[in-house]
C-alpha cells in the first residue's frame, strides 16, 4: 500500500521526519543479485539465512580444564583419575565413568558421561591423577546443544545490512553465496556558478565543487552508488537538461544550492515545470532550513524506478548549498530514503547522552544540529560545541563527531547538563 502524503510548506524537524519516514515506508525493495559472501559486506540482506544444525552441533566447552561428573565434588578436595584427553576438534571417544575426569580444552565436545566442567586454575594433576579443590554444578562451563540455534532456524532476517558479524554468521552456516538487494544509483548534482572542478584553480570569487564529493562519500558509505553530473550554472535551460540526465541513470535525485530565496535559486521553478510534487520546502532546522524534499516523474527509460513510494515517480531532494548544511540534511533526511531504497529499513542516527563540557546560548525556534566532539572515556562522556563560522565552516565539520542537538525551546544550556548527541 502506497502512502499518500500532502504537500506542505516549511515543517518541524519532526514533521519532516515523520514525512520522509512516511514516503520511505511505500518504497517497494529493489531487483536482488546474488553475490560472494565476502561482497556481501555493507550490503543489504535479500533472503533469510538459516542455520543448517544446531549451534553449536555439540555440547561445547566454554574452559579449558577437566570433565567431570559434578557429583564427584561433593567432597573436597576430590581425586579423580584421567582416562584421557579431548580438545576442539579431537573429542575423547570413551564414556566418562564416576570417579574419573578427561582434560579437555575450549572448543572441544564434552564427553558421553560427564555434565560439567572444572576449570584448570581449580585443579592439580599428578600422572593419571588429578586433585580437584572446587566444586561445579551441572552444565556448568558447558553450553547445551542446540542452545544458540535450531537447525532451519532463521539467524539473519532480510533488510539487515550486512556487518562483519552477520559475515561470520553466514560463513558459519556454509553460506558461499549470499543474495543482496541492487544498491540505488543516487545522481548528485551541485548547483551555482560560483563552484569550478577540483582540477580547477578557482576564481576570486568562486569555490571548489566539495559538495558533490562530500555526497559521493555519504551514499556510497550508506550502500547507494553515487553519480555525479557537472556543475549546473544559474541558467534554467541547462538546469534542466542536467536534470533530466539524472533523472534517466538514477533511481533518486539529490541537489545542493539553488533552494533559498535568490533571485537565482532556480532549482524549485526548474522542478515544478517537470512535473515534482513537493512534500516539504523547508524544515525549522539549523543548519540546513531550505531543505526540500518531493518527488518527480521517472523517464519512462528508466525502470529502476519501479520501486520508488509511487510507481511512476522517484524522489528528489534540493539540500542547501553551504558544505554544513549538505551533510547535516543528508544525516537527517536523505540518509532513510537511501535506505529504504536499498531494501534496509529507516533509522535514525545513533543517540546518546553526554554532559556539555561549556555553557551554550543560541536563540529559540529551530532544532539545531552542531557540529560537537563527543569526548571522554565509557562512564564519563563530555561534548564540545565546535567554534563555527556558519553553515560554509568544512574545518568544524570535519573536526566534529557527532552533532549537539539543541531542542527549539532552548535558548541556554548550562555546562553539566546533561544533552543529547546524534552520533555521525
């Protein structure tokens, strides 16, 4: 079922949240391909994997030390002979009778007879003969058959994007092969006549184009495939010509600049006249408050679009043009629709809480999301506002770790208290 959303002006932070979640949630999951377990890794999880046996198969020594029936330690200190020796791999074959013990090491198959398993630092052995000063319980240092999974079991559950750890999983169900959904194709294009190519040596007056590179990064570290177009100039024709490239390779497109209220922010008026639909023209955010999201009609070449909220339309996002706004409104905004087209399902960024390190002041109205250093060990974590020089201060990004996020309410926060952090 599609989700109809309603065109709206400027919206809460949380309005426009719940607007993108909204979209993200009538996305249809991308076409699969199958691919080497290896490249699985950051992807996202297309079928289920199941265990093919019980984990573990056997019961599994957790210490190194002796096997034993726990009964024998009802006395101590007890003396139990060693009839032999098992380790990972190479269990004992025999039956562990009363009275007797087998050595054994982590990893290894408890043996038929014995129910716990003493650890090595409690005992002394001497020849065949080993003295034990501690007494175990059943099942203790031993875990069960069966106790992490059943055989057909489902271990790893579609929309999960594959971490070193679901790697290990699969690989230790015998999974060759894993089938993951398409990565999205994102097209990137950066607005303004002020920006030149890195290869460039920029005017006076002109920057380098950062925004398409600093894009590039994010999606492609959020599973999406990044593609940039040229610079578009402030001229409406070629404007829409370099949209409609993206909108014909792409499966969602991203703008930057263009968006505010100049007289040549021409992204909005080049959009409409293509038929886009806006869901919101403005976020109450710092930074990043002309943010736009909507979507707009797929060329009918492009079939990748088929999975988009509505079938005939792929959504579209005009972010501000200042480098700090690019990537705060991508963490906030683009990051859930990437996902979501990536067959995962939305989150937001990590949360956490930390101590203000400094006594901090702003005005109300917006929810602000600054570039902060999260610092400080486990039980004592302290963030820093990072000194600014606006929404166009790269330095402070790239300084920051995470964003302090200041609630619209506040006007003052004094050092100590206790404030909420997005981690990036």
């Amino acid at each position: 079922m599609t989700t109809v959303l309603q065109p709206a002006g400027v919206l809460s932070f949380e309005q426009a949240y719940q607007t993108i979640l909204d979209y993200s949630r009538g996305i249809r999951p991308p076409q699969t391909e199958e691919v080497p377990l290896l490249g699985a890794l950051g992807r996202v999880l297309a079928e289920p994997v199941k265990a093919d046996r019980d984990f573990p198969p056997f019961p599994r020594v957790t210490r190194d030390g002796y096997a034993v029936h726990a009964a024998d330690l009802a006395s101590l200190p007890a003396t139990l002979r060693v009839i032999g020796q098992a380790k990972a791999g190479s269990g004992f074959t025999g039956t562990v009778e009363r009275g007797q013990a087998v050595e054994i090491m982590t990893g290894a198959a408890l043996p038929a007879g014995a129910d716990a398993v003493v650890m090595v630092e409690y005992t002394e052995q001497d020849n065949d003969r080993v003295t034990i000063d501690r007494a175990v319980k059943a099942g203790e240092n031993v875990v069960p058959a069966g106790a992490e999974a059943s055989a057909g079991q489902e271990l790893l559950s579609p929309g999960q994007r594959i971490r070193p750890a679901h790697i290990a999983m699969a690989a230790a169900v015998g999974k060759r092969r894993v089938r993951v959904y398409r990565k999205p194709r994102v097209a990137i294009l950066a607005t303004g006549d002020e920006l030149v190519d890195l290869a460039e040596v920029p005017g006076p007056e002109q920057i380098r184009n950062s925004n398409s590179y600093s894009l590039s990064a994010h999606i492609t570290e959020h599973g999406g495939e990044p593609l940039q177009l040229p610079v578009a100039p402030d001229e409406e024709r070629k404007l829409s010509t370099l949209i409609h490239a993206g909108l014909e390779q792409s499966d969602m497109l991203v703008l930057s600049g263009g968006v505010s209220m100049g007289k040549f922010d021409l992204v909005e008026k080049a959009l409409s006249s293509m038929g886009a639909s806006f869901f919101f023209t403005g976020a109450q955010i710092q930074p990043g408050k002309p943010v736009v999201f909507g979507a707009i009609p797929a060329p009918s070449a492009n079939s990748s679009a088929s999975f988009a909220a509505t079938p005939a339309t792929m959504p579209l996002f005009g972010l501000p043009g200042n480098p700090v706004s690019v990537m705060v409104t991508f963490d906030l905004f683009v990051r859930p629709v990437l996902q979501a087209l990536g067959g995962a399902s939305p989150v937001r960024l990590p949360a956490a809480k930390a101590r203000l390190a400094s006594d901090f002041k702003t005005k109300t109205g917006l929810t602000r999301f600054l570039p902060a250093l999260l610092k400080g060990g486990l039980y004592g974590p302290e963030v820093e506002v990072i000194s600014w020089q606006g929404s166009g201060d790269l330095l402070a990004s790239a300084r920051a770790n995470c964003y302090l996020v200041v609630p619209p309410d506040r006007e003052a926060i004094p050092a100590g208290e206790m404030v909420s952090v997005l981690i990036r």
